[in-house]
C-alpha cells in the first residue's frame, strides 16, 4: 500500500497554538508521535512516561495529550514526544477516536464506525 501521507492540524489541549503538519499514518503505531521540536513549540505539556517497543528496541518517551484534526474531525487524543523522530505519526488510537480507517485501495483515510460493544 506504501506510505499515506495526510494534512493534519496540530495543538495543545486548548487550542492556543495550533500548527498545520504533513503526517504519515502508521497503522503499526498505537499512539500518536510529536516530534519534541513541536512539542515545544506548541507548549505542550508532558502528562507521564511510557515504555515502547521500537524495531530496534524498546525506549521511554513523555506522554502528552494534543489536540488534533483530521479530514475536519478533531479531538483530544494521548500523544507520544519524541526525540528521535522527526515527523508528526498518526497512530491507530487517533484515527480510531476519530472515526477514520486506512482505505488499502485508494491510499486515503475514510470515515468508519467508531465501536461499541
């Protein structure tokens, strides 16, 4: 399928500071990944600390919350601050929370169903 690139808006809690971002979906990624140069700049504030797995190996990062909107839906979703990565990651938690999914034959998200059972 390769890679999904989509617009994404960007920002703390509140809504003060907003940015407009290229974002690559990873549907292998549970949560989202800010990288830290954004983070600072959004002011964003760190909420905890997690362990993740990487394919190299398993590290911890700062978690945080950001607000977030894609295809004109938004929310408030759990975030991940890196210092390693250098682009906005879209995980499954986001795009779930939202209501989107991965179409594999267009490329594109789409609306779907959030879950209730």
């Amino acid at each position: 399928m390769g890679h999904i690139w989509v617009k994404a808006r960007i920002g703390d809690e509140n809504c003060i500071r907003i940015i407009e971002a290229d974002a690559l979906v990873d549907t292998g990624a549970t949560l989202t990944v800010i990288p830290r140069r954004i983070a600072l700049d959004l002011n964003l504030k760190p909420t905890g600390k997690s362990i993740v797995e990487t394919g190299a190996r398993k590290i911890e990062l700062e978690r945080t919350r950001v607000w977030i909107e894609l295809e004109g839906r938004n929310e408030i979703v759990p975030a991940l601050i890196s210092d390693l990565i250098d682009k906005v990651l879209i995980g499954v938690t986001a795009l779930e929370v939202l209501g989107l999914q991965v179409d594999p034959l267009t490329g594109k998200l789409k609306e779907w169903t959030l879950l209730l059972y």
